[in-house]
C-alpha cells in the first residue's frame, strides 16, 4: 500500500534521529511511501524509501507520526527489493 500524509504533519522524533532523517521522512510521507502496515499493531507501518526503513505510527487522525525506528537496509534486503 501507499501512505501519503500531507498538511500540518507532526513527527514526533522519540529518539533523536538527526534532522536529515526526519527530513527524509516527511518528504517520504508527501510523496506516498510504500508502507507494510503491522499485521499486530493498529497504525503501525514499516516504510521503505529505497536506502532506509521507518517504523512508525500515524494517529488515527492522521496528524502526527511517531518516529519509532529508522535503520539503513542492508545488502541483502537491497538485493531482495531488487528482484
């Protein structure tokens, strides 16, 4: 699926990633991100922007997101996007 969240967005950064990151994210989330949603959380999504994952939470509003986890994806996760 595609998550696209524009306007007044609120990203809370709950552990400080650098200003790039979450830079990254929000452009990420205007322009329609993939997303996975959490089969056991409601409003939970893994993002894929190509060179990172984003594990986040959107309000049920849709207003603000939770930056839980970024991390950059490796070789092996490259290689499997790739086929």
């Amino acid at each position: 699926m595609v998550l696209r969240l524009n306007g007044n967005l609120s990203i809370d950064n709950l552990r400080h990633y650098p200003a790039a990151i979450i830079d990254e994210l929000r452009t990420l989330l205007a322009a329609g991100a993939l997303a996975h949603a959490d089969p056991n959380r409601d409003n939970f999504y893994e993002l894929d922007s190509g060179a990172r994952m984003f594990y986040i939470h959107v309000s049920p509003r849709g207003s603000k997101v939770l930056l839980l986890a970024s991390w950059p994806k490796g070789a092996a996760e490259l290689e499997r996007a790739a086929d």
